[in-house]
C-alpha cells in the first residue's frame, strides 16, 4: 500500500479505455488503441499508487460534439468543426472539431473494455455529460472559471486528488492528442508533477503526437517518459 508519510503519493489515471475508442468496433476507434491494455493493466496491479482513477466519456445523445446534431447544414465527423458558446458567459467561445457519435451513456460503446483490469480502480469518473459543451479533460470544461469560481462542469476530480494528498500524476489512456493530453494539462495546472507514459498512449493522428509531446512539455509543463524511464521505474520500487 502507498505510504501515507511519503512525499511521493503518485495516483494513476486511465484515461477513457472505453469500447467506442477502440478496435475492431468502436464508432471512433484510435489505431492500436486495444494495444496499450497489458501495460496499463500491469501499473493498475501495483501497490504503489494512492489513488487509481478511470475516466469514461458519457455523453447524452444530444452531446453538442456529435455531427450528427448538427444537421442544417450537414457537419460531417473529423471534417468539420463548431463553435461552443460558455453556458455561464456568452463573451467566451471556443471551436471544437465535430465526432461520430460516440460513448453515450448506458451503451456498449461506453463501457470500459472488458480485458482492463477495472477491479483495481479506486473511482471511476464521467465526463461530458453536458450536452452543452466539449470536455476533453477528465478536470473541467475549457472555459476559465467565473469571477465566482463556477465551471460549466467540474467532475471532482482535482478535489479528489487533492484530498488524498496525491504528489504525483501519471497518465495513460485514449487519445493522446485529445483526452489524455487535455486531462494532463489541468493535472499540472492543479500542481501535480504530471507525467504521461509514451508506451500508456496512442493518438486519433499519429502523425501529430511528436508536436503535441513539444507542445505539452513547453506550454503546459507536462513530461511524456518511456517506461523505462526513472519516473516510471521508481513504481516498482519500495518508496
């Protein structure tokens, strides 16, 4: 078990290991995504960890991300965008590239793969559930907190984290240049150290991942480590 008196209290988050984000199947499937499983199973069966956390995309049917809620004029997934309007202050809008449908709650696509090893999860948080806006990040929704310090959604996750003393976050999961780069992004802003394991990732654009690796470590202060890797390696060994 995780010593409660160390300084090092890593939590380990699975980002979106979900039917709809992988092969053969999934509306919106990430190459070799099924692939990365064993390794994830094999950190989720450490002792080392304070907190093991799964996210699931849940989104409602009429989830503004999905194309198909978008008919007049048809938007096509992958193609075309939308521009998302902050719910609490119409001065702020972000643009955000439109989806299959996907990952809608109570469905198959939604349910995590069955070969994860989900009995080693601590919790299991659901985003998106909003219809209203996009949410990448297993934390918050883009959109900067009110003057009062109200999101348009805020899935407890940083004050989970925080209430359990966690030092250290690692993150591995579906889709690196998506949910898991976002999810990472917030990790680091809250003031965890925030790794993600190269081997623990694979991306909707594989051709992207080098840039957003470039990107993540210079702008948002997060560190992509192999595993064989000291940051890694060290959840092997007796803190």
């Amino acid at each position: 078990m995780a010593d409660p008196h160390s300084n090092f209290r890593p939590a380990l988050l699975v980002v979106d290991m979900q039917e709809d984000f992988c092969p053969q199947s999934g509306s919106l499937a990430v190459p070799f995504g099924r692939t990365i499983t064993p390794l994830i199973s094999s950190l989720l069966a450490l002792p080392t960890f304070t907190l093991k956390v799964a996210t699931q995309d849940w989104h409602p049917t009429t989830h503004i991300s999905f194309a198909s809620n978008h008919p007049s004029p048809p938007k096509r997934p992958f193609v075309d965008s939308h521009t998302i309007t902050n719910p609490l202050d119409p001065s702020q809008s972000y643009t955000t590239l439109l989806w299959p449908d996907h990952c809608i709650q109570d469905t198959p696509g939604a349910a995590l793969i069955p070969e994860l090893a989900s009995s080693h999860f601590d919790y299991i948080i659901k985003k998106g559930t909003d219809p209203r806006v996009e949410m990448y990040s297993a934390f918050f929704d883009p959109f900067p907190p009110t003057g009062k310090g109200e999101r348009v959604c805020d899935s407890g996750l940083a004050n989970l984290l925080h209430e359990k003393e966690v030092t250290h976050v690692y993150v591995v999961g579906l889709a690196g240049d998506f949910c898991v780069k976002h999810t990472a992004y917030d990790a680091a802003k809250e003031g965890f150290q925030t790794v993600i394991i190269e081997e623990g990732t694979k991306s909707v654009n594989p051709d992207v991942w080098d840039e957003c690796k470039k990107e993540m470590e210079s702008i948002g202060g997060v560190r992509v480590v192999g595993v064989e890797s000291e940051d890694v390696q060290r959840l092997f060994k007796k803190e």
